[in-house]
C-alpha cells in the first residue's frame, strides 16, 4: 500500500471522461474507467467513493430536476427514475474496477 493520497476529484473526472470514450464497450469500458479511476483515488474505499457519490448525486438531481420541470410531475418522476435507474446500471462495473484499481495502487 502506497502512503501518498490520491485525488478524489481527479478520480471522478478520470472516470468520467474515460467512460465517456469508451462508452461502445457496455461492460469493459466503465470497468476500465473504473481501475484508472480507483488506481488515481489512492485506495478502495476513496475510489468507492469517487464511483458513489457522483452517481447519487446525479440520480437525484436528475429526478428532482425531471418532476420539476416537467408540468406533470408524475411523468417527471417516471423519466427521472428511469435515468437514475440507468445510472445505477452503470455503477456496477465502474465500482469493480475502482475495487481493483484502488488494490492495486
């Protein structure tokens, strides 16, 4: 184990843009991101954290935001949870490679 600290920011923005490019490779891409993005963070529990927080964060935000700016909020409720459901999705493999990537930094 490694006694230098990473970056939490720099991790989620690592994760983010690597899964952005790699988004033609359903499984393996935000598993990529996800060891880049664990291996930045410095350890497990700070790349679980750079993986978790974003997408709570978004997922809700996104939810919020669909029930408020739609004029029906039961449809807006409906597209947000859809979207935070798909976000959910995506957190799975991201969250095993930040697993992997935090091991091994």
């Amino acid at each position: 184990m490694s006694n230098a600290k990473g970056s939490i920011l720099m991790a989620i923005f690592w994760m983010t843009v690597i899964s952005l490019l790699l988004f033609w490779l359903p499984g393996l891409g935000p598993l990529i991101a996800g060891i880049v993005g664990g291996k930045v963070a410095g350890g497990v529990m700070r790349g679980l954290t750079a993986v978790f927080v974003p997408a709570v964060l978004l997922g809700g935000a996104l939810f919020v935001f669909g029930t408020a700016l739609t004029g029906m909020p039961l449809i807006g409720a409906v597209a947000g949870g859809g979207v935070t459901l798909l976000i959910l999705v995506q957190v799975a493999p991201l969250a095993i490679g930040a697993l992997i990537g935090g091991l091994l930094a």
